[in-house]
C-alpha cells in the first residue's frame, strides 16, 4: 500500500479535484507560478468550459499539464531525443515543450493548431493529482481574460467563483517567472518565449547531448 504523502485535509482536496476532472468538471488548482484552471485536455466540452470561463479567445491555445513524463505519449505524437534530454534536465519545472499532439486532443485546445504545449509543474500536490487523473489537464491561469493572474485560492474565487466546480486550496504561489516555452522540431529547436530558463542553458543542454539549435 502506497503511503499518503500529504495530510488528511489535502489528501482530501486532491481526491476530489481528481473526481471532478474524471467526470468532465473543471478545477481550479495552484501550479509553481499561479493558480490554474484545469480540465480534462482530451474532453472537447470541459476545455471549451475552460475558454468560457475565462472569456478568452478560442483561437489562443491553452497548455496541457502532465504528472509524468511517461504520460507525455497521451498528448504528444512524437518526443524526439532532444525534446526528451530537455524534459529530463528541466521537469519538473518552468520548461513548456511545444510537440505535434495526438488524434486525442481536440483543436479547441490547441487553437487549431497541430501542435500542443506541454509542462509538468513543479508543485508536489499537483503532480499528484495528475498522476492519479492519469491523463493531459489544461493548465491556464485563474483568471478572468485580461485580468491579474490569481495567486492564492481566495484571488482564484473571487475572480471565478462559482464558474467552476472546485478550487484546491494549496496556499499562496510565489507569482514567479513564467516558464520557457520551446518547440521541438526535426530540424532543431526555436525559442517562442523566454522565461524561466534562461536560453543559454537550454542551448548548452542541447549542446552537450550532441544537438544544435
């Protein structure tokens, strides 16, 4: 028997927020930058629920978060070498890969595009509750669209109330740097965003597992 690695009251909130995403709800949880509002990556319904509650655009697509990177094949058709010697050095963490997604994943979550972007978060009591999903969860910020990103569970509320099925409380985020997002190509690699990690140490990681931009 796996032992609880939270106490009662938290092991409680991931139970239920992993409930309610089994079902097609939509949850409100805190990632290692912001709060993020979270629904099924593969259920066209809930990730539309997602773009209404936020007010945002359906052509900008949202990321989806995993708990592990052996779930990366539910979401991603391919992993090239260099996409995964990158996933191994900066996941968990503030690294988004940009891959070509599978048949699974609807466009309403990629804005119609071919490709989906990719994080695991470097919170404990969310990767858990990823893991026990055991599938993609979209992972925007809570909040309204155009409005200050959330970053504690009272901020979350006010702004969504109750346009969602459940908040899990895990406190205050620090509101940190936003991750790095690079797409993986056969070709090499682009830098979309930086944030997090700095391009420098993503190009020396490439660097020393044979790989060039």
């Amino acid at each position: 028997m796996t032992p609880n690695l939270f106490d009662a009251g938290m092991e409680s909130q991931i139970d239920q927020a992993v409930s309610i995403l089994k079902r097609g709800g939509v949850v409100v949880f805190p990632t290692d930058t912001v709060y993020a509002v979270g629904a099924l990556a593969s259920n066209t319904q809930a990730v539309r629920r997602v773009f209404d509650i936020k007010g945002r655009a359906n052509t900008k697509g949202l990321p989806a978060l995993i708990g592990d990177i052996s779930q990366i094949n539910q979401v991603a058709k391919v992993f090239p070498p260099l996409a995964r010697k990158l996933a191994k050095e900066y996941w968990p963490g503030g690294l988004t890969l940009v891959l070509p997604k599978t048949d699974n994943i609807p466009l309403e979550l990629t804005g119609g595009n071919e490709t989906v972007a990719i994080r695991i978060p470097n919170q404990p009591a969310v990767i858990e509750m990823l893991k026990r999903v055991g599938e993609p969860v979209t992972g925007t910020s809570a909040n309204l669209s155009g409005c200050k990103s959330s970053l504690n569970a009272a901020e979350a509320e006010k702004q969504l109330g109750d346009r969602v099925d459940f908040i899990l409380d895990g406190g205050q985020v620090s509101g940190g740097v936003e991750s790095t997002i690079i797409a993986v190509n056969p070709d090499g690699l682009k830098i979309i965003r930086q944030g997090a990690i700095k391009e420098s140490d993503i190009l020396e990681t490439a660097a020393k597992n044979g790989f060039s931009a």
